[in-house]
C-alpha cells in the first residue's frame, strides 16, 4: 500500500505561488501539504523576478515574515526611462502614494520556506506530482494527488487541491480538454539577462528604448546588479560572450553623465517572451493559481504579483467555506482573479511593445514609440496612467 497523506488543501508546487497560500491558510487556522519537485537548495536560488509591488511587501508583512524584506529590501519611489539618449524619470511616490521594492525572489523564497518549516507545516521537497484525481466535485471520492518521493509512490487526499506548479506544471493539464480556454501571444523578441557582481549603476530602475534594442538596468542587492538586454529568442547564449552583452548594454543604456558599472557575470540566460491566459482558473475542486495559469511579459515586472493576488482570493474563499460551508467566494475565484490578471496582462503587453524594437522594417514604429515615451513622461495624466499600472493596481475583490 502506498502511503497517504490526509489534509484539507494539497499544493502542487513551492513557488511564490504556494508558499503564500500555504502561509496564508496557516494563519487562518486551515492544514495544507505542499509538494516540490525540486530540492530546497534549488528553488531558495533560482534567478527569476525582483520587483514587489506595495501590496506585497505590506502582505508579507501583515504574513509575520517581512522582517528581512524590511531590513534588506530597497525601496524604489520612481523608475528611470531613458530614450533618445536622455533619462527622463517617473515618480511613484509622488503620483500615486506608493512605491516598489527590489527583493529578489528567491530570497522571498527562503523567507517563506523558513516560516513553513519552523510553523511545522508538511513542505515536501524532491516530490513530484505525478496525477491528479477526483477533481469534478461530484464523485465520491476525494481529491487527490499522486506523486513520487523518496522512490515511492504516495498520495495526498484533500477536500481541495492548489495547482500552483508553474506553467509547466500537470495541474492545469488535468482539467478535462475543452473545459479550458487558452489566450497566447508569442512576441518576436526574448530577454538576455545577467546577474553580474557590479553595484548598481543607479538608485533605481532604467527601461531604455534603442535602435539597437530594449536594455533594462536592475538590481538584486547594493552589490548585484541584474541587467537585461533585447534578443532573438531563439538566439544561442554561445552567441553572447561577456565583452558583447557588455558593448550593447553601455550602448542602449547611454545618456548624458551615465557610467555603467561593469563586474563578472555570476549567471547569464535568454528567456523567451509570451503571454498566456486559461480560462476558467478553477474546475470542480481544483483552483489554478499563478505561473500555471496566467503568464505575463516581465516587462511590468507583475508575475510574481499576480501570483500573490491569486492565492489572497483563495485563501479568503477557503477561509469563508471552512468557517461557514459558504462558497461564495470560491465560486467567483475565477472571475476575480481574471479580471484583475487580464488588467496586468494588458500593462505588460502595451510596456512590452512600447520598448522593444520591432524586428523588420518597422521605422513608423520606432518613431511612434518614442512620440509615446515623449508624451508618457510630459503629461502628468499620462505618467500617472503608467505609474499607478506599476505600483499595482488594488485588488477588487467586489
Ligand atoms: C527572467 C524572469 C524575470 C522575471 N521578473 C519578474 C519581476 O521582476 N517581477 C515579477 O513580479 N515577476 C517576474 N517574473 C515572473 C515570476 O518569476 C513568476 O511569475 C513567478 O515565479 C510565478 O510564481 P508561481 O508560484 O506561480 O510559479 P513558479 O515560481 O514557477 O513555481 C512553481 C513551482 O512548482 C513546482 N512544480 C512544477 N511542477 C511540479 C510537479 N509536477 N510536482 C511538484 N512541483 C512542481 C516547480 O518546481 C516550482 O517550484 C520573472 C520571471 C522570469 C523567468
């Protein structure tokens, strides 16, 4: 016999997604069993976002676990966009109230591993979910989730089932085929990104727009700087030594009084770019969250954000039926989230398209997108409209 695990919500997956709901249950009294395919020391280093908006920055630390965010985590109270070789800045702070912070995932990560395990909530690591079962609701068995660790098969029966497991993931591909709608874009272009031991060339973010190509300057820590150029996305990173990256970055990135700081690359890679929706995120007991059903571009800087407003609609629905049976909540997860996730979509994608160069002949484009950039940063409607999409547009729950 297999070993079964017995709780109330099984997690597929120990990414943002299900460590903020596994936290957020806890905190309201409501057992979960997270299972993680990679080991800890993998997921507490992968290089992926960077950017927290306020609400989760105040999220974490409403969670109990913000202390070093808090004491680490660089605030950033306006965003640089530098075209026709001249910086022009956005001010958050004084346009909406609100900032960002630079806290690199895995460190949110690491931060949400620890409170797991030291609340002693089940976190399997080197666990995969193999299949999923009795989903729809209405048949006698419960859900579960079948999957592989320490070289056994075992199962985690629960009353419902988080498929936060990327977009890679088995969880959305268990939904019965024609019950979900997908919504894809592939854009022409993917990000060449580095993490390099250089401090950052600036106190905040630059989006650059260039003939030669979109550049992002970023940082991870005072010490770290994470920089991303434009490519081809089917480009091979071969085709990028360190002196190259370097040349295209000083290059896009050039303005007046500017000097990029330059440090060994740490990590290189090439990330293709797309957006994907499914519709509904929900079907009978299992509830899509993050990565796994929606994806944006990484130019809003939203994905791990998304995740995080995913998992705040699910616990509250969880939390309401476990107190009442009321699935009120549960029943518009989908339509909540959507709507506030297609919101996030429609930023990435016009940021997206304001900033990369179009491959082709495509002059009327690159002329249009810098008139769009004059304009963003002259009008205050219009640096308010990007500003307030940025910071994070509040979570509707109504
Ligand atoms: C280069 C890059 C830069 C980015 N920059 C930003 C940014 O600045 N700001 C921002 O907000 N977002 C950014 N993002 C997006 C952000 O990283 C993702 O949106 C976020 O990780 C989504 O979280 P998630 O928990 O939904 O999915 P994931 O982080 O993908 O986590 C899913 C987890 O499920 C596990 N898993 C998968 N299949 C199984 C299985 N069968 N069984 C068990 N476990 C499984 C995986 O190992 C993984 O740990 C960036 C992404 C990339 C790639």
């Amino acid at each position: 016999m297999s070993e079964t695990l017995r709780t109330q919500v099984g997690i597929i997956g120990a990414g943002p997604a299900g460590l903020f709901l596994a936290r957020l249950l806890h905190l309201n009294g409501i057992e979960s069993v997270i299972v993680e395919t990679h080991t800890r020391q993998y997921i507490e280093s992968r290089v992926r976002a960077g950017v927290l908006e306020q609400g989760t920055v105040d999220l974490m630390a409403e969670m109990g676990v913000g202390d070093r965010l808090k004491r680490e985590g660089m605030a950033h109270e306006g965003v640089g966009f530098c075209f026709n070789r001249r910086r022009h800045r956005i001010n958050f702070k004084e346009l909406t109230g609100r900032s960002i912070t630079v806290y690199a995932q895995h460190e949110v990560i690491i931060d949400l591993v620890a409170s797991r395990l030291a609340s002693g909530g089940p976190l399997l690591f080197e666990a995969e979910a193999m299949k999923l079962e009795g989903l729809d609701g209405t048949a006698k068995s419960k859900p579960a989730i079948h999957f592989r660790h320490q070289g056994e098969e075992k199962q985690v029966v629960c009353d419902f089932v988080a498929g936060c497991d990327g977009f890679h993931g088995i969880a959305r591909a268990a939904v019965p085929a024609g019950m979900l709608k997908a919504y894809t874009r592939i854009y022409p272009f993917g990000w060449l990104g580095i993490l390099a031991a250089a401090p950052p060339s600036n106190n905040e973010l630059i989006y650059a727009n260039h003939e030669s190509g979109f550049a992002l300057l970023s940082m991870r820590t005072p010490e770290i700087s994470r920089l991303y150029i434009q490519v081809d996305p089917d480009d091979d990173i071969a085709n990028w030594p360190d002196d190259r990256i370097w040349e295209q970055l000083r290059r896009r990135l050039a303005f007046d009084g500017f000097k990029l700081n330059e440090g060994p690359v740490l990590q290189k890679g090439i990330t293709p770019m797309r957006s994907f929706m499914a519709e509904p995120m929900q079907w009978g007991r299992l509830f899509l969250a993050g990565d796994s059903a929606h994806i944006v571009p990484p130019t809003g800087a939203k994905g791990l954000n998304l995740a995080v407003a995913d998992v705040q609609v699910l616990s509250r629905g969880l939390a309401e039926y476990y107190a009442s049976r009321k699935t009120d909540l549960l029943d518009r997860y989908s339509d909540i989230c959507l709507r506030h996730a297609w919101n996030a979509q429609r930023f990435s994608w016009w940021l997206t398209q304001l900033l990369h160069r179009p491959p082709g002949d495509a002059d009327f484009d690159c002329r249009r997108q810098v008139a769009e950039l004059e304009y963003m940063v002259q009008s205050r409607a219009a640096s308010m409209a990007f500003a307030e999409n940025y910071v994070g547009l509040p979570l509707r729950m109504d």
